[in-house]
C-alpha cells in the first residue's frame, strides 16, 4: 500500500516555506492520490464479503474489472443492484470473460449453480438465504429473458439438440444429426404410429429449436432429401433464410412428472363501494393430477377432473427433497379429451420459498456435483 514517501515530505517543506496556501494543496493531492491506491488495491484483492454475510471474500480473475462487467451486464436491462449481484456470482465462480459466459447459458448456469451453493452454505440466517436466492433466480431470468439476439453463427441449430419440424400444419419433434451454416440434417420425421413421414423434394418446412445460449428461434427450409448419417438415415435440409428469434419465456420451463392435488378457489366479496372487502374461499374437495412442466410462472397439469378455463385453483406439490410447497394459479387453457383434462395455469401467488423450490428445481442447482 502506499504511503508518505520522503519525496513528499520535501515537497511538502518546500511549499510551506514559499506558500502555506500551495502547502495545503499538495496534502490533500497526496491524500487523494493514497485514498484511490488503497481503494483500487482492495478492488484487485476482492476484498469485499459475498452477499450470503460469510466471512470469506472472493478474489478477483485475472484481467476482470469493472468495466468489463458493465459491458457484459449492458444488453440485459438489469438494475444497479442486479449489477452488483452479477459481480458477486463471477468473481464467486472465477469468470475472466463475462462477455462470454453470460451468452452461454450452459456456462452460466454452472457458475450461477456455484453461487447458489455458496448461499446455501454461507448463509446463518434462513430467512435472508431465502432473500438470497430470490434475488438470484430473479437475476438469472432476466438474463435469460432479456431479448438479447446471438450472432448468425451461434443462434444456427446444434448437434444433438432436441428440435420441431412444421410440414402440412403438423408437428414432429425430431433431433438434428448434423448442422453447419446451410445444411441441417435430423433424424427422419414420424407420425403418431411411428411411421416415416414421405416429403417431396423441394417442400418448405419450419424448423423450431433452440440455441446454445438457450435462445428460441424459427428457420424456414427446404427439404432435399434423405442422406446417410452416423445416427442413421437422416432428413436433410438446406435454410433458405436467417433465423428469427421468437419471443422468449419470462422464466425458464421444465418438463417433469410429478403427483399434484388442488382445490378449487373462490373469490368471495361482501360490502358494498369503498366499503366492499375480497375473500379467497378454499373449497374443501380435492382433486389429483400430475404437473406436466412446471416454471416459476406456472405450470401444465394432467388431471382426470373436469376443469373451466378461467378457475382459480390453490395447488401442492412436493418438489425436490420432498419439499411442500403451495401456490395460488388461475387457469387460461383448458383442453379435455377421453384421456382427460390438460390444463394450463399462470400462478398468482407463489410464496417466497416456494419461489426458491421451483426454480431449483427447473434450474436443477440442487442436481450433481
């Protein structure tokens, strides 16, 4: 750290003894110059406590500063206290190339996993490490949500990603085989009995699928036959224009399977104009299902029992370590078949931990090493 060199002090006696008033001058440079070498040293050290209140600090990656982090941070919309939340999870996880990480969504979930565990086992009061990961899952949203475009290169489909191929108004789900700028080739289309679609050469169909960078996008093609792959035979297919980004989720969504029971919820009202008051009435019958996919913003479920577009439903579940966790949804699409209802539902009212317990789980943070 640096200090009052003797150079100064000869400075400092040569203004005194020709002009008191240049004297003062000189100390207060030399006090700013000190404050600023003391602040820059504890900013290259990381001398700051994580946002969990441990005692530990976090040293800084090489070649990161702050404005490196602004600069990856300025696509995303996010507030200065996002900013500062960011920071903590790349210099948590040692991240010298946020520009990088945080438009590869594979990449940032790893660290933004690291930064979760660091809460989890940092954190000595549970109410501010739900507080915590609240403002992480937030955060971790946004960037995902952010409509932020990938270059031509990267927002092309990759290998052995999951895909939808459009023809004639159907829809086939299929996985792609090989992809370079033009050429995309999957696995052949099948109908619902299993059997090959046929196409005629030259057919224009979409392709649905996402990018690295968990980016949705749309690409128009045209089918041009049937080719050899190391998977097998595969369904070949020339772009005939850039992709185009669809509009994205606000919170990432994951497909799962899991036992649910809900209740039926009324808006109950009494009183009449300034004086009128609003009660929400759980009705005591239950009915089971199984959520289908589930995100911090509500989730599909598959249930035997009839139900309206439109109704409110208090819904339980259990998630991850056997977790409880109950939220208040309202129903927007409701589809019934022989095989049963399959209804979608927008939450209203997720209780802070139950928020945390969702998100884990889609993030799957609590998964693996």
């Amino acid at each position: 750290m640096p200090g009052i060199t003797r150079m100064h002090l000869f400075l400092l006696q040569y203004f005194v003894e020709d002009d008191p008033m240049q004297a003062r001058i000189v100390i207060i440079a030399i006090v700013v110059i000190v404050a600023i070498a003391i602040v820059s040293s504890v900013i290259r050290k990381g001398g700051g406590k994580g946002i969990a209140g441990g005692s530990g600090g976090y040293a800084t990656p090489k070649g990161y500063n702050s404005f490196i982090l602004r600069r990856a941070a300025a696509p995303y919309g996010l507030d200065g206290e996002q900013v500062k939340l960011l920071d903590y999870v790349f210099r948590n996880g040692n991240v010298s190339d946020p520009v990088r990480i945080i438009r590869d969504s594979s990449a940032l979930d790893r660290h933004f996993k690291r930064a979760y565990r660091s809460i989890k086992r940092d954190s000595r009061d549970e109410v501010k490490t739900q507080q915590n990961l609240a403002k992480l899952y937030v955060l971790r949203n946004a960037i995902e949500a952010a409509p932020v475009e990938d270059d031509i290169t990267s927002s092309m489909p990759a290998k052995n990603t999951q895909a939808v191929i459009n023809c004639d108004s159907d829809n086939y789900n299929v996985t792609i085989y090989f992809s370079n700028n033009r050429t995309i080739i999957t696995e052949i289309p099948k109908n619902t009995v299993g059997t090959s679609i046929k196409v005629n050469s030259g057919t224009i169909v979409n392709l649905t699928y996402s990018s690295r960078s968990n980016n949705s996008y749309s690409l128009t093609c045209s089918y041009t036959g049937i080719e050899k792959t190391e998977q097998g035979a595969g369904f070949r297919l020339n772009s005939t224009g850039r992709p185009k980004p669809l509009r994205k989720r606000q919170t990432r969504r994951r497909q799962i399977d899991i036992r649910c029971e809900f209740f039926f919820v009324q808006l109950q009202q009494s009183g009449n104009g300034k004086n009128m008051t609003s009660k929400l009435i759980v009705s005591p019958k239950k009915f089971s299902g199984n959520i289908r996919d589930i995100s911090a913003g509500g989730c599909s479920i598959k249930t035997p029992a009839a139900v309206q577009a439109a109704s409110r439903l208090k819904i339980n579940c259990i998630v991850g370590n056997n977790e409880q966790i109950s939220v208040l949804g309202q129903v927007i699409r409701s589809n019934r078949s022989s095989a049963g209802t399959v209804i979608n539902v927008k939450f209203l009212k997720v209780p802070m931990r139950a928020f945390n317990s969702i998100n884990t789980l889609v993030f799957g943070f609590n998964e693996g090493k």
